[in-house]
C-alpha cells in the first residue's frame, strides 16, 4: 500500500510524500528492493544524488551478483551518473572527457609540463568546438593551438577543460 502511495505522490510530483511513504515502507521492511529502487529512482527525481547513492549501496549488499535486478541497478547508476557529470569531446576524433556538471570556478592553470595528445587543447572562442592536443599540435603558433577551422587561439574558458588539466596535473606531482 505503502509503495502504491509513493507511486502515486511521484506521479503528481509529490516527492517528499513519496519519500516518506517509502522511508515508512522500509522502516517495515527493510530488505525489501523493491522500496529501495523506488526510493534511489525518487531521489534522483528530486536531485538528491547522495541519497539515491545510500540507496544504491544498501541495494548492492542486498542484490546477488547473477540476479536480474543487476540490469536495474546499472540503469540507477547511470542515470545519476548523466545527471551529475557531462561530457566534453574533441571536435576532430571525439574524444571523450567527463566531468562534474556543477563544478567551482577553477582558478588559474599554470601548466609546467608538457600534456599528453589525449588532453584538451582548448576551445575555439570563434566556433565553440573543442579539440584534443593530438588533433591541433600541427596548428601551434607562439605557444598557443589554433582552431583548424577559423584560425582563432583556442581559450582555456571552459571550467571543465580547466578541471581535467588541473586533475592531470596533480597526478603529475
């Protein structure tokens, strides 16, 4: 009954009354998944990404390694994981960065050694698009990549290219 009201509430966009008919489901039966999948997928509805993860640990102890519910706990995951990370991509051969989708302002980058091709070059503030230093190195001019398409110097301005540069570095020291 329980379940059904939280099914219900969610519906209509209720989603603290869903969550406390589900916490008092679970308060009776504590083991029971299919409370704790309903629970994690209300969690994400209302961006309570911690909570759904709790949800999602409590669930792996409880889900056995060959069980169907496997394929609905990569599901969970993955929708957390596109709705708190984006991706960044190289214009050219689509290399993929990910990173958190609300990150802090980066600061300054100060590179003191030289980034493997796999790192982002920069954007092209002229036509947006992204580029691995793999795919712009032929287009170095007085220490700065240039856009292949306009010619523009690609800019470190986006908070994401800044954060995996910064990541990189780091792993460096």
């Amino acid at each position: 009954t329980l379940e059904l009201i939280a099914y219900v509430a969610g519906k209509k966009g209720e989603y603290p009354r869903a969550e406390a008919s589900l916490r008092l489901g679970l308060e009776a039966e504590p083991h029971n998944t299919d409370l704790l999948f309903s629970l994690a997928w209300n969690y994400v509805q209302m961006a309570r990404y911690e909570r759904a993860n709790e949800c999602i640990a409590q669930l792996e102890e409880l889900i056995k390694k060959n069980s169907p519910l496997k394929q609905s706990l990569a599901e969970l995951e993955n929708a957390i994981t596109m709705a708190t990370t984006r991706n960044i991509n190289c214009s050219l051969c689509n290399i993929q960065w990910t990173v958190p989708r609300e990150l802090p302002p980066q600061g300054a980058l100060s590179l003191r050694a030289e980034p493997p091709d796999t790192m982002p070059a920069g954007i092209c503030p002229n036509c947006s698009k992204t580029y691995c230093i793999g795919c712009v190195k032929q287009t170095l001019v007085d220490r700065r990549f240039h856009c292949p398409d306009c010619q523009q110097a690609l800019k470190l301005s986006d908070n994401g290219i800044v954060k995996i540069l910064n990541d990189w570095l780091s792993n460096l020291e």
